[in-house]
C-alpha cells in the first residue's frame, strides 16, 4: 500500500500495531511490514502462515478487518493483497 500525503506516519504505527498483533495468532509463522527503498510511502507485508486455514482466520478476525478499513483510508487506493501457495525445494 501507498501512503497517502501526510499520512505515512500514522500509517507505518498501525501497520506495527497489527504486525504485532498478527503474530500472537495461531498458525503465524511470520509477519513483517517493510519500507520500499525506493518509494518509501510505499509499505509492503510478508506474512508466513502454517497453512490456509489460519490464513483464512486471519482475515476473519475483527482487528484484521478493521486494520485494513483503516488503512485503506490512510492510502492511496484499496491495499494489494497477493497470496503466493509455497512449496520446499530440493537445491
């Protein structure tokens, strides 16, 4: 998500308050909000869950749901939310 003027700050703590909410969460195996380097309005989430069953609670939970409400409104346009399905490799 991007910013939107004069909104990266509160944006960036309420991203931290559910970054760390998130991890208290069954089924969290990681969970990061990161600063792009080169837009640095831009913030970018890396979540890790056990599997799409606590991925699915995830966004069932009420904080969650309002965190996005929320941030939605401190940004420019509705978050980008891609899921990517994992698997380990052989190297």
């Amino acid at each position: 998500m991007i910013a939107a003027e004069g909104c990266l700050e509160e944006l960036v703590a309420l991203s931290l308050e559910h970054v760390r909410r998130s991890r208290q969460e069954d089924g969290c195996l990681a969970h990061g909000v990161h600063a792009d380097a080169e837009t640095p309005t831009r913030l970018v989430f890396f979540e890790k869950w056990a599997d799409e069953s606590a991925l699915r609670q995830h966004f069932a939970v009420p904080e969650s749901r309002a965190f996005v409400r929320r941030a939605s409104e401190l940004s420019v346009g509705a978050p980008i939310i891609e899921i990517f399905r994992t698997e380990p490799i052989d190297l």
